[in-house]
C-alpha cells in the first residue's frame, strides 16, 4: 500500500466513524412509504406494486429497518420471517429434510443504501442488527436467512458473501428486468443449528466415515480376538469352578 493510499483508507474510515457515531436505527411506519418508493425506485431495477410498500412499511411481520442520519432515511432492510410450509417452489429445498414444516426462516426482500453513505458500513450495520434479532432467544426456530440476488450485482453478492451467505441455488431467468429475462442466485446463512439437506458429497463422505469406523479389513481380526476373549473366559471359568471345589 502506497502513503497516498494509506491516507486515503484512514481518512474514509474516519469519515465511516463519524458518519456510523450519528447513524440512528428505527423501524418504517406508513409515513415513510413514498420516501421507501423513490428509494427503491432508486437502488432496484425491479418495480415493485404500491401494495407492496404499504405491506414492508406498515404490517408487523415484516421486519423493516431503517437507518437514519439526521433523521433522513439512508438505508434499510426489510425481511419477512415465515415457515419452512411457506417456502416457494426454488426455495423448498433450503432446510434439511427433518426439519419439520412449522420450522422458520428469514427471507431478505431487500437491502439497500443511499450512494453517497455506501462503503461506511451502513449496511453491515443494518444486516448485523436483523441478525442479532434473529440469532436472539424468540428466534431459535429460525433455522436459515436467505435472499435472491441479480448474477449481475457483483457487489451485492460480495457483500453477502464477506458476510459468510454461500450460493443455495441458481436461478436461470429468475428476473424479468424491462421486459428482459436475466439469472439470479439464491443465497443463504444457516443460523440457530439450521442446516441444509444433504448434498452427494455428504452421503459419500458419511459412508466414507462409517467404513472408517466399522474397519471391514480388521474384521477377521476382531473376530479372532472375540473368539481368544470366549476361549479364555470359558477357561478361567473352568479353573475357578475347580478352584471353588478345591477350596470346599
Ligand atoms: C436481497 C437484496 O436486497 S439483493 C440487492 C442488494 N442491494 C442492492 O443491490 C442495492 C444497491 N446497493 C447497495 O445499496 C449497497 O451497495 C449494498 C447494500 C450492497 C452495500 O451497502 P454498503 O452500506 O455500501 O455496505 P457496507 O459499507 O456495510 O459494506 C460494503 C463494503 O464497504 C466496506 N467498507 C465499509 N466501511 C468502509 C470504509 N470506511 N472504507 C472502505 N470500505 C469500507 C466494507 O468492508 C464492505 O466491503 P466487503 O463487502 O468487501 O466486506
């Protein structure tokens, strides 16, 4: 790293501090929903129907916060906890099979920052809070969070995956963006002991372990000393049995 590079790293985080020192957390109420509209407008390619933003900004189930500096909204969050029974079709196979279908997860409907706050960590904030609420006592059975992704939005997916989310699926034509079709990804965080149904390389790995165990070479071995451990005992059962008598 060069000197000028150096300064400059030290300056924006700097900046980052100042900036997160004034940031406040609120969640949205139906009097932010044409100032979440334009914002959305803004970050996303999507259109999204005015029902939709009358749901994320005033029914309680869906977990939508926001970040605010001097009490103008910079970033937000929204995300809708619901049953495994609830999953979409692409999704289904997010949870390991056992769990049962009254089991929860978290969907990320969106995420996004004004482009003047972005790179200060706005967003780590906003997702490390949604986190900490769903790794909370009340959220225990809430298995696994996960979200859809454009392929295109590089720096998204590298956000998500700085943040250990790993691909879950990909989803040829997922998208319909002006009236082009285009691929998205499935990504996902496994939380609570949440865990994904198994893939061909655990069951071979499993079998793999298993033989390791059960050892199938030293078997004839195992038998052999099986048979020594019979042959033994019934021999010294045999000396006490005479001892017993000599003693009598
Ligand atoms: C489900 C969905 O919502 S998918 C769609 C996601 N949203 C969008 O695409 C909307 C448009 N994009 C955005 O709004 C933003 O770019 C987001 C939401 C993806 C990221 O928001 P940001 O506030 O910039 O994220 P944040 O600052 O927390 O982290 C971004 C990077 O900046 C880095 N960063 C944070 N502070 C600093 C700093 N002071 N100096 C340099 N880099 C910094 C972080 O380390 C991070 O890098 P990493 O991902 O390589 O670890």
């Amino acid at each position: 790293m060069t000197d000028e590079e150096i300064t400059h790293d030290s300056m924006s985080q700097l900046q980052s501090f100042s900036i997160q020192r004034e940031v406040q957390l609120r969640f949205l109420s139906p009097q932010d929903l044409e100032e979440v509209k334009r914002l959305c407008t803004e970050w996303f390619p999507i259109e999204y129907p005015d029902a939709w933003y009358q749901e994320i900004t005033s029914n309680p189930k869906f977990y939508s916060l926001a970040a605010t500096y001097h009490s103008r909204i910079i970033g937000l969050v929204v995300c809708e906890i619901k049953t495994k029974a609830k999953l979409n079709n692409e999704d289904g196979d997010l949870l390991a099979p056992y769990f049962a279908s009254s089991t929860q997860v978290a969907y990320i409907l969106s995420l996004g920052v004004v482009v003047d706050f972005r790179k200060h960590g706005i967003a780590s904030l906003l997702l490390d809070s949604l986190l900490s609420y769903l790794t909370s006592k009340e959220c225990q059975n809430c298995k696994a969070v996960y979200l859809h992704v454009l392929c295109s939005n590089i720096v998204a997916i590298s956000f998500y995956e700085g943040r250990n989310f790993v691909v879950h699926s990909y989803l040829p034509y997922y998208y319909t963006i002006q009236g082009k079709p285009k691929d998205g990804y499935s990504y996902v965080l496994y939380i609570n002991d949440g865990k994904p149904p198994w893939s061909i390389l655990d069951y071979i790995s499993h079998c793999g372990s298993l033989l390791t165990k059960l050892q199938p070479c030293a078997l004839p071995r195992q038998i052999m000393r099986m048979v020594q451990r019979l042959v033994c005992r019934m021999l010294s059962s045999g000396s006490t049995d005479s001892n017993a008598n000599y003693t009598y």
